[in-house]
C-alpha cells in the first residue's frame, strides 16, 4: 500500500507544479494518467461506478467529484483541489491537495490553510485505542472555531484491497457508536472544509459535488496506517517536493 501510495504522491506532487493559469483539467487529467501507466499502476477513479476520468479536478465552489475538460481552463485566483487514485498489484492509494493557481485572497489562503491543518490533527488521533469520533473531533473543533464549515455530506473511509472499506469517517462528530482504532488498519482521511454554509448538491453531471451557496471549498486526504508507533502517511509527499519544478 506504501508503494501505491507513494504513486499517488508523485503524482500530485507533479501536477501541483505544472499546473498554471491557461492549462485546462484535461491536460492535469491526462499528465496522471501517463505517469501513472509509466509506474506500473491503474488509476482507480476511471471506470469507478461509470467516473469517466483519472482524476477528480474541483475548481472553487466545487468540493469533489469534478470532472476533467478540455473546455475548463485554470485561472489566476482559482482554488483547484485534485483527488486522485490508483491500484497497485492489488492495493489501493488516495490522496487529494488543494492550492492556489496564482494569488488569492487572505481569507481563501485561511481556507487553504485551516483544512491542511485539520488533516494534520485527525493523523495525530491515529492511535491504537482511540475512536474513529477523536479524529472526526480533531476536524470539526480545529475548523468551526475559525469560521469555516465542515462538509457532512461526504466523508473518508478504509481503503486497503478495494478503494472505498469501512470504516466511514465523517469529519465532524455524529451520534451512535464510535469503531475502536486497531493497528493494521488503514484510513483515508480527507476534511472537505467551505467558506460558507456546509450544504452542497450535486450537479445535473451526476458528480460534481458543488456548495450551495457557491463560496469556495477546499480538500485534503491522506491514506494512513495505523502501526503500533502510531500513524505511518503512506502517500507522504516529501520526497517528491521540489523534484518536478
């Protein structure tokens, strides 16, 4: 899973420094892609309950789902989140960053900021004999405070020889009995954080998850096992960072 994992790190860790103003979401889409055959692997979005495209490419108001164009071109001022996957001799890895395309303003850069921040805290709650609710608090209690809203709609989930296992993790505390932290397991835990109000809809493509009031969103993952010394980041970008500039 590390290996698949370190894929889907590469991988966007690549995309993040190509993308600019005029590119459009095909082009990201299609840079995967390739990087991801070279590497022996498949992406796991294509062809996943009929997604048509490697990646999933949300651009502002969008949360998740976004589907690649070729008619969608990056802007100056954009916030672009890009989710991606891939199968690995028969492991799965997720991963999603969300950046700025250009300079945006310091309340969307707060945004930016504070989901990246939640994500740290919930893998610091990945600890033998904690619930997954410690890492659903560690989202809601570090984004609320702040201002910002945390999307309920969507949530993480295990991911290990199927992309999408149990258990859910929703990013803010629901009712109901909590599932005790095992070591082995491995979680994909990913804040969807909004400017505004937490309610999104799905558009009329059957994907696109967008806000309902249409301020931005943004979204950070990471695959994470649970080992004894507690929380390993499978899709860690460090080694990547710097390499593709």
């Amino acid at each position: 899973m590390f290996e698949a994992n370190q894929i889907v790190a590469e991988t966007l860790s690549m995309l993040q420094a190509v993308a600019e103003a005029g590119m459009t979401t095909f082009e990201l889409d299609r840079l995967a892609e390739e990087l991801c055959l070279r590497r022996k692997a498949r992406p796991a979005f294509k062809g996943y309950s009929g997604f048509p495209a490697s990646l999933c490419v949300s651009l502002n108001e969008q949360v998740v789902h976004g589907i690649p164009s070729r008619k969608c071109k990056l802007r100056n001022g954009d916030i672009l989140s890009i989710d991606f996957g891939v199968e690995y001799q028969g492991f799965f890895g997720d991963s999603a960053i969300s950046f700025a395309i250009g300079q945006i303003d310091d309340q969307r850069q707060r945004l930016l900021q504070t989901t990246d921040e939640a994500l740290t805290l919930a893998i610091s709650q990945v600890q033998v004999g904690k619930r997954i609710v410690d890492i659903s608090r560690a989202v809601q209690d570090h984004v609320e405070p702040r201002g910002f809203s945390v999307v309920r709609q969507f949530v993480g989930h295990g991911i290990g020889r199927s992309l999408h296992e149990g258990p859910e993790i929703p990013n803010y505390v629901s009712e109901g009995q909590s599932p005790r932290l095992q070591e082995g397991m491995v979680l994909a835990i990913e804040p969807m954080i909004n400017l505004g109000t937490e309610k999104v809809k799905v558009l009329r493509d059957g994907w696109t998850v967008v806000t309902a009031d249409k301020k931005c969103s943004a979204h950070f993952e990471h695959s994470v096992a649970l080992t004894a010394d507690g929380p390993l980041v499978l899709s860690n970008r460090e080694q990547f960072m710097g390499r593709n500039k």
